[in-house]
C-alpha cells in the first residue's frame, strides 16, 4: 500500500454490543432545527420507519463527554447541530456503514451519516497539533451522503468534537487502526517531489494486524496529487535527526513503491519539539 485515496477501504473493531440512549441537555439553535425538522408531509404510517441501528446486528455507541457539534449545509443555509452519542452501525463483516447521531434535544429524528462505497473517508483533521493544544474539527475532502429528518442529500460535512479522547475514538473507526502518534508539522518535503504539505498533521496508525503507518495530507501537491499518503513504516529506512533545534527530521524511504520511489526521502519540519 503507497497511498489512501480521498476514501480509502477500512473496516472497523467489534468490540461492544448495542447500548441504551443517554439523556442529555444539550441544546441546538431553535431557528435551525425548525427549519430543519419541519412536520414532514408523509402519509400515516411513516412515523414508524426504522431507525437505521435497527437494520444492523452490530452496533458500537460512542457516548460523548458532554457532546458534539456536526456542520453541514443544506439549500444554502449553514446547520449547527448537537449530539451526545454516536451509534456505528455495522454488517456482520465489520464495515462500517453508517453513523447515526442521536441524543439532541429538540430533534424528532435521527442525523445519519451514510457511508455508500466500500471505501471510508479518511477523517482529515482541520488544524495541526501544536504542544497541548490538540485538533478537535474532523472533515472529509468530499462531500459525504447524509440523511436529516428523512430527506437523504449530499453536504459538505465535519464534527466539533468537545475533547480529544473522543476525537480519537472517531478517527479510530473510520481508519479501523489505532491511533498510536500525533504531531503537527510546519511543512514536509521529499527530494522527489518537493513540497508535500504545509500546516498539517502525521498521523501513526497501527491496524489490527499490528502493521504501522504513517499518513499525512499532502496539500501542497497538484490536483490529482493532492491527497492522502500513507508509507508503511517497514519502508523507512535511515532516520536523521535534526542536529539544531528549528532544523527537520529526514526519513530515508525504500523504494518498495512508486510513491516511495518518487519522493526518495521525506524530510519534515515539527511545529513542536515534543510532537
């Protein structure tokens, strides 16, 4: 494996069985969930469709402390809405798809976030790591299918999360790997290709067959470029130092792909010392 796409195949952990909802008080704007949730026009009957957890054998709820914030656009107006638990609901296989957001007050039915292909979304972290201060805004680099009070559409969409354990946890099952380091980067070069990212993250994930990547945004390259890569950590070779403080770390790459074979090496500059 040389490089994510936009949405790569990833699988998620079975590890817990469904779970009752949690009560919250958290609170939405009244303005938009009016807009949102109307009274929907349907004949008698449909107030009993099936939530979507209710399709799947397999149910894993994320309880969030306290709750987050999901964004998203709908006929040109800007949504901000609130939830205390997400449910990911899985095929017997293990994959993921759908996420279903529930708990918020005011909201008569589920937020569904759909997941069509067989390929997850890489959930792209929106500011880098600096010190203690941890990233908290997860997106996607394309527009994702959801479904708000029964009307299924596509959006752009990302999820403020309230603190980093819980961020971790989402990026977690999408990527189907642990989430074993993180570290803001200044910028990234390789002797190949030159610029690959400014103002980003290096994510180290380890799946569960124990292999380990790294896997960064590179949003400096040209548009078909411009995507995730992942480089397994078995294809780096030598590691240098920085010798002064303010100077990158250079990763010597083995050739194992034609990505790896492009770059040569990957040199990157830390926004801090302690990653």
């Amino acid at each position: 494996m040389s490089q994510f796409s936009n949405q790569d195949t990833h699988e998620c952990d079975s590890s817990s069985s469904r779970r009752e909802s949690t009560v919250s008080a958290s609170t939405v704007s009244s303005v938009s969930t009016s807009i949102l949730y109307q009274s929907p026009l349907t004949s008698p009957g449909s107030g009993s469709r099936k939530q979507s957890w209710q399709l799947y054998d397999d149910v894993v709820r994320l309880n969030l402390n306290p709750f987050m914030t999901v964004y998203f656009v709908k006929n040109g107006q800007l949504f901000k809405l609130r939830y205390t638990h997400i449910d990911l609901c899985k095929e017997p296989t293990g994959a993921l798809k759908c996420l279903e957001l529930g708990g918020g007050v005011g909201q008569q039915t589920p937020f569904v976030h759909t997941f069509l292909q067989t390929r997850l979304p890489v959930p792209h972290l929106e500011h880098p790591k600096q010190s203690s201060e941890y990233p908290l805004r997860v997106s996607f680099l394309e527009h994702q299918t959801v479904q708000a009070a029964h009307v299924v559409f596509t959006t752009q969409l990302s999820y403020k999360f309230e603190n980093w354990e819980d961020c971790v946890q989402f990026q977690e099952n999408l990527l189907a790997s642990k989430l074993i380091f993180i570290a803001g980067m200044a910028e990234a070069k390789s002797k190949g290709r030159g610029e690959e990212c400014i103002s980003q993250n290096l994510r180290i994930l380890r799946a569960q067959n124990g292999k380990r990547v790294m896997l960064f945004f590179a949003n400096s390259q040209r548009h078909e470029l411009k995507r995730y890569v992942s480089i397994p950590l078995n294809c780096v070779g030598n590691v240098k130092p920085p010798k002064k403080p303010g100077r990158p770390v250079v990763m010597e790459l083995q050739p194992n792909f034609e990505i790896l074979t492009q770059m040569r090496n990957l040199s990157i500059l830390f926004l801090d010392d302690d990653g």
